[in-house]
C-alpha cells in the first residue's frame, strides 16, 4: 500500500506516525536513521544499552509501520516482512 501513496501523503503519515512514539523511541529511531548514528554510539549518548537501542528501534519500525500500511499484522507475521 505504501508505494501507491504519494511522497506527500507518506511524509505526513510518517510525521503522524513519530508524533505517537515515546520520546526515547523517537530519538532514537532519528539518530540512527536521520543522524546516521550506529546503535552502539546511540546507546553510549543515551546511556542505553546496545540490546535497549535495537528494541528502541523495534517499536518505532512496527509503529511506523502500522500507520503507512494500515493493515493488521499478527506479531508472528511482522518478522517475515524484514
């Protein structure tokens, strides 16, 4: 579904979809992804560990998920979309 959005109509779920987040969650979904920061250098500015950032990352990848796709996903199909 999400390649018959617009750039438009996906950049405003994405902003939706980063609102809803926690707010460690979000920073850390945008250190690694805007920042281009490992998970090793997130966990070390955060005081996370590296295992803490990578379930971080997790949450905020499935959350964005739901909000551009939309579709109910069971929890054992989601590891089958990565």
């Amino acid at each position: 579904m999400a390649d018959q959005m617009d750039e438009s109509e996906i950049r405003e779920r994405m902003e939706r979809a980063m609102r809803t987040l926690p707010r460690r969650t979000r920073e850390v979904f945008l250190a690694h992804r805007v920042d281009d920061m490992s998970y090793r250098e997130i966990a070390e500015r955060t005081g996370l560990s590296v295992r803490e950032v990578e379930r971080h990352m997790t949450r905020a990848i499935i959350a964005i998920d739901r909000v551009l796709d939309k579709s109910p996903v069971r929890w054992w199909e989601r590891w089958r979309r990565w």
